[in-house]
C-alpha cells in the first residue's frame, strides 16, 4: 500500500494551535531583517565596502560573522517561506523571499559564477586536508535547501538556476578525490547533501546529479545498517538523520531499492529497537542512547529540536512508501511533544494574574526530561541555533501529514486530527473533505465554530465532566458520485473500541491494518469518528518504575522542581491521575494532578509549560 503527499495548496488548517503556532512563525520570520540574514554572503561575495562592513547589521550566535555555520539559518528561513507561500498563497513573505534569492544571484555572480555558499571554498578543502572547520556541508545543505524549496513550493526559476551552477563547483570538487578519501570527507560530516543531489536530479534528470549522488554515498553509515548492524548507539544523532533523509530523496527520485533498505533499516535500529521517551522523541546531549537503556540519559540536554522535525520526516516518507500507521503514530507524538513543546510558547494570563517569568518563548534547542527541568528559550537574534532552522521549517509545515491519498490516488487516508479541509481530485472527480473536532462543550460544538455563544441544548448536562473522547467529523462532498475508500487511522492510544457513525448510523468497523476503511459511493455525506481517550503509562524500558502519563498522545507533566515518589499501580493509571480545574469557559482544559499521594502535584500538558520546573518521569511503588 502506497500513499502519497497532499500539494500544500489543498489543504487548509482550521484549527487554533496550528494557526497559533504557524502565524508565530510567520511574526518571527518577518521581523528578521533581509540584510543582517544576508550579511556573510555579501561579506563572502566582496558586495559591501569593507571599511564599512563593521557598521552594517549583523546577528548573533551561529550567524555571527565570526562563527563558521553563519548562513546556516537563512537557508531554513527560504525553505519556510516557500511553504508559507505555497500553503496560503501569502505573497508578502514570497516577495521577501525572492529579493534574498536575488541578492544570492549577485552574490554568485560575483563569486565567478557558481560558488553561492556564506562561508568560503577553503572550509571544505581544509576537511579534505584533515583540518578542523565547524560543519561546512551542513552550512551549504541549508542554502541548497532553501533555493530548491524556493523552486518547488514558489516557483521561483532564479532559484533553481543558481542551484544548478552552484552544483558544477561540486562536481569538479569531489572528481579529486579517491572512494577512501571522499569517505574520509563524508566521515567528518556531510549535512544533507545526498539529499539536495537527489532533489535536483529529480527536477533535472540531468546525470551529473547521480554522479555526485554517488559520490555522497555514505558507505561507511549505509553498508553496515544493511548487513543489519548497530552503529548508532552514541553516534550523533543529527549528522545522520539528515543523511538517511538523503537516501529517502533518493529512492523517489530512482526507485532503487538498496536506498529504501538503507531507510527501513536505520528506523529499525533508531526507533525500533532503541526505544523512544514517552515524548516521542530520543537521545541525549545529540547522540542516541543505547538501544532500550534509556534510564541513565534522563538529562537536560534530552531531545534535541532538529531530531524531532527531521525523524518525522522520515516518518512521513516511510509512511508514504509503506502506508503503515505506526509513521503516523509517531509523527502524532513528536508533533505534540516536541514540535507544539519546543517551539512559540505563549502564556496565557487574565484577570490580573502574573507570571514571574516571560509571557513567551521562541524555542527551546533541548527538552530536558530529568526530574525538575526547565526549558531554556532562546533569543530572536542572538543564539540562532540549528534548531532556529527546523522551527521555522516545522511551523510553516503543519498543514502536512494530516491528509493523504492512497492506491495512486483512488482513496483517502486521514492520519491527523485537526479542524481542517482538503480539496483533491479522486479518479478524476473533485472531492472536498472538512473535518472538524466536536468538543462537547455545548458552546462551541465544532471546533471550527464561533465561540462564546451558547444555546440552550442538552450537551452540558450530558457532559457534566469531560467525556474524554476525540470526536473527528469528516464531511464528504463530491462533484458527482464517486466510489473510493476512506481511511481513518486508529491512534495507538485508545481505552475503548472506537465508534463510527455515517451519516448519523451506527455502522461496523472495517480495521485494516490499523486504519479505520469505510469504502462506499460518496456523494455528500457525513463520517464521525469517537476515539475513547484516558490515561496511559509509559514506563522506561530498563527501568520499568520509572513512569511517564499522557492523556492520549500527549505527555502530562509534573509541575514540580525535584524527584517525587508516586505510589499505585502502573498498570492502572487512571488511579494515579485525576482531572483538575478540567473546564473554564467553554474549554475543557485536559489538566490534571496526583491523586491518593502523600504530595500531590498538578500535571500539565507538556506543550502547555513555558518556564516552571516540571518532571515527567516519576519513580512509581506499586501497592
């Protein structure tokens, strides 16, 4: 079974933290000013007098000019503005876009043609010669990345142009060396350059690009993961990523097998058999842990940003390829735990209450999971971590991964819950689908309604306390009658067998594989699903008392600044944790605390904390 991607410009988001979130983004991205981002390309270039340069306005952090990643991030901020662009059609932020694609054009121009990088030539010849330089290949992936977006999801011909003369420099480059001496290379660092190699062979099909592809082979990464070794415990974990995403491009691009087993097998031994924090997400202080040991790495340093973004990217390709929900399990998770966590806090305060901490947080570079944490924010301009990059990225992407097609685009497979709508052809005939979320609250009965507005009706008093329940309500119309089927995942997290409804009738449950299928002729119909939610424990893999809770998939967190023992069985969660302050207004506000405990604390959605001390793991007693 095979699915395939939504186009960004079908899918309209509805729902009020996604939009939250990706207008943050936006905010963010447009605030930054277009020549401090282009500062150490015109400085690379000679554009600017250099007796003046020192008054110009630059950045901080990694896009200092003094710092050897500067112009990493710029990269990042085109990609994100291309998908801003192609999901909303925002043509402020494209016209940004293009002037900084421009100004890269002068900048190569005057670089004699094809180099277009922020940093010089000679970074990379010094890693040929076994010197010391900050990850070149990962600075110039980013530029790449960004003018190939600025190709794809804007349409911008200038992009792809500079891209293409820039990638000649590389193959006169990489023709120097040897097959152990470009190892040798690719063992300091690669960034994603097999990817943007595939990427531009797949708009080309010009064979240079399967030249450099082979030449960016990561033989001494690849081989082993297919002669089905471990070489990841302790490796960094964002080096590779980025790698094994290059072998995903490259399988869609040539249809090889050998890059997709390459893909599988480094899922396998990353996720699969490594195990994964209840967040989702893995590794400490940037490197994987050792496979199911993951007692001994609850740090500060836990879950690194650009490892959450870029392993649910890998999870949608395998999703993609495999049709499998366990991908879309995962990306669930990690877009709760990390992606909403990691990224555009805002504290919300009325009534006169204060916080003595900020009221907002740009990103947090790591998730710390030791009892007691706190999340570090980072500045707008001064720190520009990578992580800087996949926020930007990740933010601007959320209208992906809820909506796919599947069977060559005879049917449609829903893999995410959020207010939202898609507008696709199926067999040719065009098909508009809504979803919507039922909140059960009585003032607001969709998710997309307007709120504050209350009419006398019977789902107060039918919902005295919170139900518990994801509710999606899918409305089906169609041009004229078509005949497809319809999935919808079934989250791995459900208490109680799910309940479906067409057109207000109770219908059976077709399970396949883990996807709700409802094949019928549709015309203008109604689906409605009911996902039974309730509190889960996960416990660490080696260390089975030590216990995490979510309420459905997201993760509670403790707000408490040291180690407390809980005491109950963790097999039956829902004795250790109860609903508090679970309703203001018209929302229920799924906070809970500790109950039956000799210290009882209150526990949150992670996503939901900005500044307190928290702990997420609790060492439990059974009695």
């Amino acid at each position: 079974m095979q699915f395939s991607g939504i186009s960004r410009s079908k899918v309209e988001i509805s729902d009020r933290l996604l939009i939250e979130k990706r207008n943050a983004n936006r905010r963010y991205m447009m605030s930054l000013d277009s020549n401090a981002l282009l500062l150490s390309y015109r400085a690379e270039a000679v554009l600017d007098d250099p007796f003046t340069m020192h008054l110009l306005k630059s950045h901080g952090g990694w896009e200092a000019p003094t710092c050897q990643l500067r112009g990493h991030f710029p990269g990042h901020w085109l990609s994100a503005a291309a998908m801003h662009y192609a999901a909303a059609g925002d043509m402020e932020i494209k016209a940004k876009a293009d002037a900084m694609v421009a100004e890269l054009a002068r900048c190569q121009k005057a670089n004699g043609g094809e180099w277009a990088a922020s940093i010089p030539e000679k970074y990379l010849d010094r890693i040929a010669h076994g010197q010391r330089v900050w990850a070149p290949h990962y600075t110039i992936h980013k530029t790449f990345m960004g003018l190939i977006d600025m190709y794809r999801y804007a349409g911008n011909s200038l992009a792809l142009d500079i891209a293409r003369a820039w990638s000649k420099w590389f193959l006169r480059w990489s023709a120097r060396f040897s097959r152990e001496e470009m190892d040798n290379i690719l063992d300091v660092e690669t960034g994603g350059m097999l990817e943007i190699w595939a990427e531009l062979y797949g708009i080309t099909t010009e064979n240079d690009f399967l030249t450099l592809m082979e030449r960016y082979y990561r033989g001494r990464l690849f081989d082993p993961l297919l002669k089905g070794e471990d070489v990841l415990t302790n490796m960094h974990a964002n080096t590779t990523i980025p790698e094994i995403l290059g072998a995903a491009a490259a399988y869609e691009v040539t249809g090889e097998e050998k890059w997709l087993r390459i893909v599988e097998a480094y899922w396998k031994y990353a996720v699969t058999l490594r195990g994964q924090y209840a967040t989702g997400g893995q590794t400490l202080g940037e490197v994987w842990t050792p496979q199911m040991e993951l007692a001994s790495r609850l740090g500060d340093k836990n879950q690194e940003h650009c490892t959450v973004y870029n392993m649910m990217r890998v999870a949608d390709f395998l999703l993609r390829v495999t049709g499998k929900k366990e991908y879309a399990d995962y990306r669930e998770q990690n877009l709760y735990n990390g992606i909403f966590a990691q990224g555009y806090w805002h504290g919300h305060f009325t009534h006169g209450n204060r916080s003595p901490y900020p009221d907002t947080g740009l990103l947090t570079y790591f998730l710390p999971l030791r009892a007691g944490g706190q999340k570090a924010w980072s500045t707008e301009t001064e720190d520009f971590f990578c992580c800087h990059g996949t926020l930007v990225q990740a933010n601007a992407s959320l209208d992906q991964g809820i909506y796919y097609t599947h069977e060559e685009g005879s049917g449609i497979a829903v893999a995410q819950f959020f207010a939202s709508s898609l507008d696709c052809g199926i067999n040719g005939i065009p098909v508009k689908l809504g979803q919507q979320i039922d909140t059960f609250t009585g003032m607001e009965k969709l998710s997309g309604s307007v709120t504050g507005i209350q009419a006398v009706n019977g789902i107060c008093n039918a919902n005295s306390h919170n139900p518990g329940i994801l509710k999606t309500v899918l409305s089906v119309s169609a041009e004229k009658p078509a005949a497809f089927e319809l999935k919808v995942r079934i989250p791995w997290w459900i208490k109680a067998e799910p309940v479906l409804r067409i057109n207000g009738e109770k219908a059976a449950i077709k399970n396949r594989e883990g996807w709700i299928s409802i094949e019928r002729t549709w015309n203008s119909d109604t689906v409605e699903v009911e996902f039974k939610k309730g509190i889960s424990a996960w416990p660490l893999p080696d260390k089975k008392d030590m216990v995490a809770f979510l309420y459905g998939p997201v993760v509670l967190a403790g707000l408490c600044d040291e180690e407390i023992r809980l005491e109950g069985d963790p097999e039956k969660p829902e004795e250790i944790i109860a609903a508090d302050n679970e309703r203001e207004w018209g929302i229920w506000m799924d906070s809970f605390k500790t109950t039956g405990q000799a210290k009882n604390i209150r526990m949150l959605p992670l996503y939901r904390i900005g500044y307190d001390p928290y702990t997420v793991y609790f060492p439990v007693k059974k009695v």
